[in-house]
C-alpha cells in the first residue's frame, strides 16, 4: 500500500522529488509505529494510534529526536493522505486519521531586505566587467527581478531567456519561463535591469565561460563551463552579502523581497502569487502580513485622526 500511495503522490499529483523523499520517511516511522504496536493491517488501525504517532513525534524517542511542529505537521499530513487513498481504494472500511489534525505552527513572517540593501547586494557582484561577475549580476537579478526559487534560477536554459535578436519572440524577449514545484512551469516578466544584466552576460561573458566545457544550453555556467549548481549560486549570494556588509541574506530571502516589494508597491497579492508559482494564494497571503509597517505609516500620514 505505501508504494502505491508513493507512486500515486509521484504520477498524479506530480510531487517533487524531495517531497516525495520527505514523505517515504515520514510514513516509513509511521509503519515502524504501527508495528511496534502490533498492527499490520488498515483495519486494525484506530483514531488513537494515529493520535499516539503525532505525540511520539513531538516527544521523540530513543531512535529518534523530537520534531518540531512544521516537520510534524508535514508527517501528520503524510499519514492523513496515506487513509484517505486507503479508504479510496478499497484498501480500508474507515479513516482513523481523518479528526486527528497537524500541531499548530507558529507563523513566522518572512524576513526581506530593503530597495536599498538589495540594490548594495548587486553592486557589489564582484570586479568590474569581469565574466564570471557579468554572471553573479545576471544571477543576482534574475533572483530579485523574478522571484524564482535558486533551484528554478539555476535550471533555466538559454532558451528559457529569448534574446533580444529573436525577431520569432518579439515581446517576449521581456519575459522567462521558470519550472517550479511539481513540473509546474510559468512565465515571469522580466524587469529592465534584469534583462539589460542578462544581455551583458549572453554577450560578454558566457562565450568565454562556455568555452571552458563541454557544451551545456545552461543558461548559468561554473567557471568550468558547467552547469552552475545551487550551492555555486548561494556561495555566488553570500560573496556579494559579505561585500555589502549584509547579513543572514539568503535566495529565498530574495523572493520573500521580491514579494514584499511587489504588495508594498501596490500589487494584488493574486498576481504574486502567479508569479511566485504558489499553487494556493492562502501560501503568498503570509506576505501581506510583511506590509503592516507600511500600512501603518499610510495611516498615520494619511488619516486626520491618526496623530495622537
């Protein structure tokens, strides 16, 4: 039953690979759990059994240290899942996981940096007109300018980027397709300094880049003409960080940025939430959370019984 649920999760729901390895752990301890209480069927299993694994999560055990509530949350939802497809397919007459529900979460407000410190952060990509800072630039604006996860960044190819010679595009020159989570694949605008820093780039540097490899259409290249990996990308980040004197900056802090600067500007967190790629818009709603200090200093400029 679990490697159906896996290859169900896999084919229809079109799960990422790590999810899917998150999920194929979780439910692993789930049927160890089971086990040790002496249940090897789906009819066995009650609403206490289930309530039993979620406490051993939080607590921990002997082979196992206590999960926060996010990853138990995660391995709650996991089982939940695992009954529902049970139950679908006949395997089970009942859902015992069906009234248990995931530990609450903290919700924790996603940090972003300033215009200004963003700004800091791409000016210092490195030496002037060198390639490889000709490529840490191009990176770093695509970051920004789009939102994209590092993983989406670094998987672009050059013809996710249409050049601006490619009369066949015409507008779409402005614009980059983005595969994200589950295949799921989007198009972002992109900005003009976005673009202009990705024309250097093409231009300039990645022929000379190229020329070190094999040949690959990724559009970001190692100093060995390779493709540039997700740990090249964050060490390209925390390069530029430390020369701007930042701190604790991250890729993801860059698309929490991106969004943060998109509602503060005005924009509909519908639209954010397209071009974030979230398939939920109750996911991209944390960030309007960001903008209270904003909200805040509209008010108080703006209302005639705002001052004290």
């Amino acid at each position: 039953m679990l490697s159906s649920y896996l290859a169900h999760l896999a084919v229809e729901r079109g799960l990422a690979a790590n999810t899917l390895a998150s999920y194929r752990r979780d439910l692993r301890r789930y049927i160890d759990h089971l086990a040790a209480r002496g249940l090897d069927t789906f009819a066995q299993i009650a609403e206490s059994d289930v309530v039993a694994f979620l406490t051993s999560l939080r607590e921990g055990d002997d082979e196992h240290q206590a999960l926060v509530a996010s990853s138990a949350a995660r391995a709650v939802s996991a089982v939940r899942g695992l009954h529902r497809f049970a139950l679908r397919e006949g395997v089970s007459g009942h859902d015992p996981a069906h009234e248990v529900r995931p530990p609450r979460q903290l919700r924790r407000l996603p940090k972003a940096i300033t215009v200004a410190e963003v700004e800091r952060l791409i000016a210092a990509s490195g030496p002037e007109d060198a390639p490889l800072t000709l490529r840490n630039r191009a990176l770093l604006e695509v970051l920004y300018g789009t939102g994209a996860r590092i993983s989406e960044a670094v998987g672009l190819a050059v013809d996710d980027v249409p050049s601006r010679d490619d009369t066949d595009h015409g507008e779409d020159h402005d614009q980059v397709r983005l595969r994200g989570k589950g295949g799921r694949s989007r198009i972002v605008p992109l900005g003009r300094f976005a673009r202009q820093a990705l024309d250097a780039y093409m231009v300039r540097a990645r022929p000379r880049i190229a020329a070190h490899g094999r040949g690959t259409p990724a559009l970001f290249l190692n100093a060995r003409g390779g493709r540039l990996t997700r740990q090249g990308a964050w060490e390209v980040l925390q390069a530029a960080a430390d020369r701007a004197g930042l701190s604790g900056v991250s890729p993801h802090m860059l698309r929490h940025s991106f969004a943060t600067h998109l509602l503060d500007g005005g924009a509909d967190v519908r639209v954010v939430q397209e071009l974030l790629g979230h398939a939920s818009v109750t996911t991209t709603q944390v960030y309007t959370l960001v903008t209270v200090d904003k909200l805040r200093e509209v008010y108080a400029a703006a209302h005639p019984r705002a001052l004290r």
